[in-house]
C-alpha cells in the first residue's frame, strides 16, 4: 500500500512539473509586446550610442535614418502576413524585387552611416551588424530545425 502511494504521489508531482513547463513555454512566446516604430527606433538609437558612443549630432542624424528603415521594415512585414494569410506565393520576380531593394537599402545605409560615423565607431558599427546577422542566422536554423522536428513528428503519427 505504501509503494502504490509513493508511485501516485511521483506520476502526480511529474504531471504537475511538465504542465507547468509546458505554460511556461507557452506564456513566453505570447507576452512579447510589440512596440511602436518610434519606440522601436528610440529603443535601437538608444542602443547604438551607448555601445558607439554617439554625440547629439550623430544621435539626430542617425535618427531619422533608423526611422526610416523601421517604418520601411514595418510595412514589408504586414505585406508578407497579408499574403501569407490570404495564401499568395510571391512570384520569382517579385522576390527578386524585394530582395534587390533590401540589398540597396543596406547599401545605402551603410554608405550613410560610414559618413556619419568616425572610423573607430564605423568599425564597432560592423561589428554589430556581423553579431546581429549571425544571432540571427542561428535563431533561423534553430526555427528549421524545430519545424523539422515537428515535421518528422506527424509524418509519424499518420
């Protein structure tokens, strides 16, 4: 009697710790609040001149910039949820297009960023954006990997 207590009382507080693991993952993805452009852009500038050390000239040119390419960001966004929801596949030349204006746009704002800031802050400025595409690059291979998984998963459910 007293082993078949002990085994409910270990199933019971083993359900209770996944369930509250599982809410746990579950709250995290759904609480990230979503901020404005201007408080977006605000919060990146911010960023920027504590690790560049950016002066008010630099601070005010820089923002309008940022702005900018935010606002521009914002508005690719919901064109791509838009057409996500309504099903359309973007053909090959409008991906070609879209990518043909984000690599201009990044080289204009290299070009401007590269006149706006010293030598020393353009090379602490690559350096970000080499950290902030390799972040980005292994977030996406987890992404592939977790929808592989998922994948595999229901490929062996059926």
């Amino acid at each position: 009697m007293k082993t078949f207590v002990s085994i409910l009382m270990m199933v019971i507080a083993v359900t209770f710790t996944a369930n509250a693991q599982q809410n746990n993952n579950q709250k995290g993805a759904k609480n990230i609040p979503e901020f404005s452009v201007e408080q977006h852009t605000k919060l990146a500038l911010k960023k920027m001149t504590l690790e560049l050390d950016l002066n008010e000239q630099q601070q005010n040119q820089i923002k309008p910039l940022m702005l900018a390419q935010a606002t521009q960001r914002k508005a690719t966004i919901e064109k791509m949820k838009a057409a996500r929801a309504n099903k359309q596949k973007s053909s090959a030349d409008e991906l070609f297009a879209m990518k043909n204006q984000q690599l201009d746009n990044q080289i204009a704002m290299k070009t401007k960023m590269k006149e706006l800031l010293t030598n020393e802050q353009y090379e602490k400025f690559e350096k970000m954006a080499m950290v902030k595409k390799m972040e980005g690059k292994k977030m996406m291979d987890e992404r592939r990997g977790m929808k592989k998984r998922y994948m595999e998963s229901q490929e062996d459910k059926k």
